[in-house]
C-alpha cells in the first residue's frame, strides 16, 4: 500500500469515528503484496472460487436470550450465489459496528474475501452492545467473554449448514483481544487464532502507563465505540422490534457505563486504581487457558507495545504453538499489516492463509516452523529483521548508572559503566513535554503521523528532550545490541509529594540526531514493587511490576529521597559504535498521560534526581551478544 493511500484510508477511517478517535482496526486488504511468500517449502494457494456472498445480521442467540448479529461471507460461485458446501469457519468479534466496514477503509477489519475464495466462511459479529447487536457494551466484562465462547460454538454447530465445525479467529486490537477471550473458553470446535496487536494486562499496557490515566487514548477509543454503537442498525429495516432495542440499549450503555467510568478515573475513583475491574477485562486473566495454536503480530510503537510479548512468552512456557513478528509499527500499521511482507513470510492474507490451513483445514506444512522462526523482531538501528527461538533467554543486564549533574535546556549528564562522580538533575514540570514526539504518535494509535507525516519530532526526539534532563553515554566502542523490557532505576525527591517519571531510551547519532527508542512512566507516590511478581535479569530489576492501587499509594515525605523502578517498555535496538546510548526523563507526557484531579497538585512538583554511591540510579538493558 503506498503511503498516500495509507494517509487517506486512516484519516478517512477516522472522520468516520467522529475525528480522530483511537484504536481503528484494520484498514487493509488481506490480499497479497506485489511478491508472494518467500518460502522455497510452501507457496501460497490460487484462489478456489470467483468470488463471494454476503449474507447480513444473522441472529445469534446467546445463553441469556441476547440476540447478536452477525454478517456472513461465504464463497461464491460463477453465478454468484453461494457454493452450498461446508467450509471451515473465520469468526471476528468487533466492538466498532460490522456494518461501518464499506466505510473510511473498514473498521471492523480487512476483507475477508482473499480466505473466503479459497474455501473459508467468514462470520464477523458485533459484540454485545455495540453494531447490530442487542445489550449494553461493558468492554470485555465476563458476559463480553462468554459471549465469545458462545459465538465460536453457534459457529461449529452443525446446525449451520455452511460449517464443516471447525473454526478459526482472526482481526487486529479489540478483534485481537476477543480472540484471546474466546480461547480461553475453550470453545467446541475452535482451532487456531489470529490475533494481531492485542493487550495483555489492559491497566498497565495502555489505561495507566505508569499509573497516571491515559487522556489522550481511551476517552478516544471509548469514543469509537460509542459513535459506532449509536449508528441506527441496519436490522431495524428487516427486524424493527430487535434493532430499535439495540439502539436503546447503546444509549443505556453510553450513558451507565461508558460516561461514568471515564469520569471516576479522572476524578480519582476506583476506576484510576488497579483491581478486579481491570483484570477481569484483561486477556492475562485467561492466557492461562488458551491451548490453540496463536499466531500474534505486534509494533513497536503500538499501545499494546508492552503486552503482546508477555501473552507469546505464556504460550511458548506451556507448549503451546505459538509465533509472533512485531515490526516498527504504531497501532494502525500493526492492525493493517500492511507492511507485514517485509519481514519475509509474504502479506497478512498469505500468513493467515498458511496458519488456518494447518492448523483448521488440517492441511500437512512440514516446513511451517523451519521457514518461520518463533519470534520475527524489527531492529531499530540496524533496520534488520532478526529472529529469536525466545523472547528472553540469550540476554544479559547491562547496566548504565547515571553519573555527574544534568541541567534543562542542555547541561547533559552521562551514563557509565565506570567510576560514577556523585551529582542531581532538577525536573521541573514542563506541561508541554512529549506533545510532538514518537509517544505521541504512539498514544494517539497512528493518526497525526498519517496526517503528518513530515514533522521531524516524529524522528528527532531533540527537541523534546531539552525540556526535562538528559544522560547519555560517550560514543560507544562496541555495538551495544538489546531486546525486551528496560528498567530505569532512579533516586528521586520531589517538592510534592508525587509526580510522573517520564522516561525516554534514545539513540543518539554522531549528527546529534536523537531516535526515540522505547519510553516508560512511573508515578512516584505508587513507586511500590511487588518484587514476587518483578521480572530480574542477572540480580538486577528489569521489568518491574507495581501494584497501582489505591492502598499501595505512598506520596514521599519532605525532602525524602527514594528508587522509583520505571518500567520501560519493551523494544529491539542496535546502537552502533560512534552513537550514544541516551535517556531523558521528563514531568509530564503530553498528551498521553495526566494525574487524576485529586493528583493534580502533586504532578506539579518539581523533581530531582539523585546519583552516587548512596543514591545508584541505573538504567538496565537487556543486553544481546
């Protein structure tokens, strides 16, 4: 897809949403890229049939007498009716209407139609709530969850006359964290899934970074749900009774749910705090259970950055068939796929096409895991495609401690692995931090950068950097190779009580230009370990975990210096020798996050951060090689 289509398909998409509203699924076609597989053991199938036929709001009654609708593509003969045969079934739960995709690029997912010509059904349904269905939408609540398991069951009946009985999933985000839900219902009759970036523990992957509420993604995204549910259903012509309670129902919904839980977190109630709310709404919760074949693909400057590894790592511990590629992708490149060829497999349609094939057709690929390694990683720095048998496992902690004095505007400290002379950096809180940098692309899933695509804060984090402070090492003399999650250790005091640690890992060029690597957040008052739950690498912390609830909140004391674990979020960087490893830490990153009104003062505070013997504020990669 060339990148002016690419520009016009996301901003088209999101006018469609209501103006640039968060995480718009998958906007390209699953057809095949201009070269095909690159595999010399398998090639990709021609299609079967001529083309497809689309039948509209099936109802699909749930165990609690909800009525959902589901659209259904099925293969097509010359004459263009549907082949009466039964075919091997593709379901996609959407949450942002199946009928809005002959809209803006389709925002319930590419077509189906390169898997439906070569001998697949394709049911995508609206969730609960939200399309054509009937109920009120609770993102991912327990009813959401057994719904999917229910959906994939109706789908493997043999009461459907198009189903052979074994199923697949397939589609990007809230597609791809449905999957994870349905599996691990273990459903009758499903086989494999798809999913494509989706989210591990939703609180700290994207609600929370850090535990500050993320403004500038989920008021978007609760957004895209609700202007997508409020569209009157397209079954209110056929079944008025069934399409005009539906449309009540998103209304009630707008109203009881999605409204108030916006306001309790930004107004400092429960829904700002970690709990029972959140995991059972996370994919975590039932990772566990799932045991079908996974095929994930994730971006590194994706809102689920941080969650999609850790879902391929619980697969592959338990043996359960499972391969990932995460590319250089924000949240609208990764649930396109439309630059997924280049990691070497072929187009997302080709992969999908190969993955269903065995693992739901039953078709024999003796050489599916020798031509596709179990993780397939974009390296930055090197522009390489690397590949790994384990997302962690070949690393060791490689540790920058910071050194001398830093000052805003300039005054760089260093990062070394010597001798470390004793100094302070000050933070003041600068409320434009991060306002044109890679995080806030990322936050915002991929729109200013399709819109706006030749901003150089888009690829020089320089300027952004000056308005908090900056280490870096000298020159290195080796390249320094990494890949996973980073942990920046830093002794802080601050005239408040709280504020954020906003952290960015850079990669500094011999001309000064500096690439945003990675990023993380920490509030100061929730710096709290659980050390149980911590991941460490050579006795040294590397992927914290904090428990961000409200008992767990400790605002440091006047003129109290303490280590505050900053989780940042996993990547793969090659620093060549000649360039510098670099972090930055800022107050506030804008627009992506913000303190809760109660914590707004607090967020006000300057911050200063201590280095010496007594105070060793580290920053610790998981080095490579």
């Amino acid at each position: 897809m060339n990148r002016s289509r690419q520009i016009a398909c996301r901003v088209a998409a999101a006018l469609v949403a209501g103006a640039l509203l968060g995480p718009v699924p998958a906007i390209a076609s699953l057809a095949p890229q201009a070269h095909a597989a690159a595999q010399a053991g398998w090639e990709p199938r021609p299609a079967t049939y001529p083309g497809t036929v689309t039948q509209t709001d099936l109802a699909i009654p749930m165990s609690d007498g909800t009525i959902l609708r589901g659209d259904l593509v099925l293969p097509a003969g010359a004459d263009g009716n549907a082949v009466d045969q039964r075919f091997p079934v593709i379901v996609t739960i959407t949450a942002y209407n199946k009928s809005s995709g002959s809209i803006g690029g389709g925002l319930t997912g590419g077509s189906p139609d390169y898997l439906v010509t070569r001998g697949y059904a394709h049911l995508t349904v609206d969730a609960r709530g939200t399309g054509s269905s009937e109920g009120e939408w609770s993102a991912f609540g327990k009813r959401e969850d057994k719904d999917a398991g229910e959906i994939v069951e109706w789908a493997h009946s043999r009461q459907r006359p198009w189903s052979n009985g074994a199923v697949g999933m397939n589609g990007p985000s809230y597609m791809g964290i449905g999957q994870i839900f349905a599996a691990g219902a273990q459903p009758k009759g499903l086989k494999a899934i798809f999913p494509q970036v989706p989210a591990a523990d939703v609180y700290r992957d994207v609600v929370a970074s850090g535990g500050q509420v993320d403004v500038g993604f989920i008021p978007l995204w609760l957004g895209l749900v609700t202007g997508t549910g409020v569209i009157p259903p397209a079954v209110t012509a056929t079944d008025p009774e069934s399409g005009l309670g539906a449309l009540a129902d998103h209304l009630t919904a707008a109203a009881t749910f999605t409204v108030p839980l916006l306001l309790d977190a930004v107004t400092g109630g429960d829904s700002a705090y970690d709990g029972t709310f959140y995991r059972d709404r996370s994919p975590a919760r039932v990772i566990d259970k799932v045991d079908v074949p996974t095929f994930l693909v994730g971006g590194e400057f994706d809102i689920f950055q941080r969650g999609t590894p850790l879902l391929f790592e619980n697969l592959q511990s338990r043996g359960v068939p499972v391969k990932m590629i995460i590319g250089p992708w924000d949240h609208l490149e990764g649930s396109s796929a439309a630059d997924i060829d280049q990691a070497g497999y072929g187009s997302l349609g080709e992969l999908q096409l190969r993955w269903f094939d065995h693992y739901v057709r039953g078709v024999a690929d003796p050489t599916l895991d020798s031509d596709i390694a179990p993780i397939t990683y974009y390296e930055q720095g090197s522009g390489d495609w690397t590949h790994a048998q384990q997302w962690m496992g070949d690393q060791h902690a490689e540790s920058f401690r910071l050194t001398g004095s830093a000052a805003v505007g300039g005054g760089i400290g260093q990062l070394t692995q010597g001798p470390v002379v004793a100094g302070r950096a000050v933070v003041p809180p600068v409320a434009v931090s991060g306002l044109c940098t890679r995080s806030t692309n990322q936050w915002t899933a991929g729109i200013p950068e399709a819109a706006l695509a030749d901003l150089p804060c888009w690829s020089d984090n320089a300027p952004n950097d000056k308005t908090g402070v900056v280490f870096q090492t000298d020159p290195l003399t080796e390249p320094l190779r990494l890949r996973g999650p980073i942990n920046a250790r830093l002794y802080t005091s601050t005239t408040s009580g709280d504020g954020l640690l906003s952290v960015s890992v850079s990669d500094v060029a011999p001309d000064g230009t500096v690439t945003r690597l990675t990023g993380g957040w920490q509030t100061i008052a929730q710096r709290a370990l659980d050390e149980d739950r911590t991941r460490y690498l050579d006795g040294q912390v590397l992927q914290p975990y904090h428990p961000f609830t409200r008992a767990s909140k400790q605002p440091l004391g006047s003129g109290e210096i303490a280590p505050v674990d900053v989780e940042v979020f996993p990547t793969a960087a090659l620093v060549a020798p000649g360039h510098r490893l670099r972090i930055a830490i800022q107050a506030f990153d804008v627009p992506h996050l913000a303190p809760s009104v109660p914590d707004l003062p607090g967020g006000l505070g300057v911050l200063t951060i201590h280095n010496s013997a007594r105070y060793p504020s580290v920053l610790t990669v998981p080095g490579l090689g």
